[in-house]
C-alpha cells in the first residue's frame, strides 16, 4: 500500500524584516516585491505599467507644444486631477498587496501593527504629491476657465 506524501505548506518567502525592506524597494520601484514574492504575472505587470507610465511622462515632458495644449484645456485638467486620484488609489492597492504578499505567515501582533503603519506612511507619501498635483490641477482649470 502506497503512503501518502505529507503535504507542505508553502514557505515564507521571506522574514519580517525582509518584507518590510522588500515592501519599501516595491514602493520605489512597483513590481519588485512581487517578484520577490515569487508572483510572476503581478510583478511583471506592474513593472512594465510603471516603465510606460514613466516612458510617457518623460516623452510628455520632451513634447512641449503638446503640454502647453493640455495646460490650455480645463476638461483636460480635470481628467488629469481624476487620473491622479485614481492613481493613489492604484498605487495604494499595490503596496498593500505587496506587503501581504511578502509578510510572513505567523507574525505577531506588535509586527501586524508595524506593517499597517509602515502601508500606511508609504501609501501617504506616495500619494501626498500626487493630491498636490491634483489640487495645482485644480486651480490651473479655475484660472484657464
């Protein structure tokens, strides 16, 4: 009679210090954490979306004539104030999946506070320049209008 194989559970990939450190390369450089994690397809994704996004806001900046249309333009300002929240949103989403994705199964309770404060800094100073943006948006619309 044949034995069944024990199962084994997956293991960490990485300790809790090490997902705090990944979690914060992740935020600078969206997707590494996930690639840590070994989670192929999210890692991949979001680091190609983060070179396009980058890659296209650089070829913006080379294109003067075509920023100062979209800075003459207030529906186009405001589609850019939404595009800006929505991007907070995004982003926030990303680093709160990458730091469940690299933090360890068994953590306690002093270690889940300090991820949660630690997503918490991070997404707020992710999103802190883009509210900014948005607001200076905002008030570029007013004044065109």
């Amino acid at each position: 009679m044949r034995r069944a194989e024990p199962v084994v559970a997956d293991p960490d990939v990485t300790s809790f210090p090490g997902a705090i450190g990944w979690t914060i390369a992740g935020t600078i450089l969206p997707g590494l954490g996930f690639l840590k994690a070994r989670r192929w397809f999210e890692g991949i994704f979001t680091l190609l979306c983060f070179v396009l996004l980058v890659g296209g806001v650089g070829y913006l900046v080379y294109q003067r004539t075509f920023i100062v249309r979209l800075t003459t333009s207030p529906i186009t300002l405001l589609g850019i104030a939404v595009l800006c929240g929505m991007m907070a949103i995004l982003i926030t989403g990303i680093i709160l999946a990458t730091y469940y994705a690299l933090r360890p199964h068994v953590v306690t309770a002093g270690q889940r506070i300090g991820g949660a404060v630690l997503v918490l800094v991070l997404s707020f100073l992710v999103c802190l320049p883009l509210a900014v943006g948005a607001g200076y948006t905002l008030s570029q619309a007013g004044l065109v209008r």
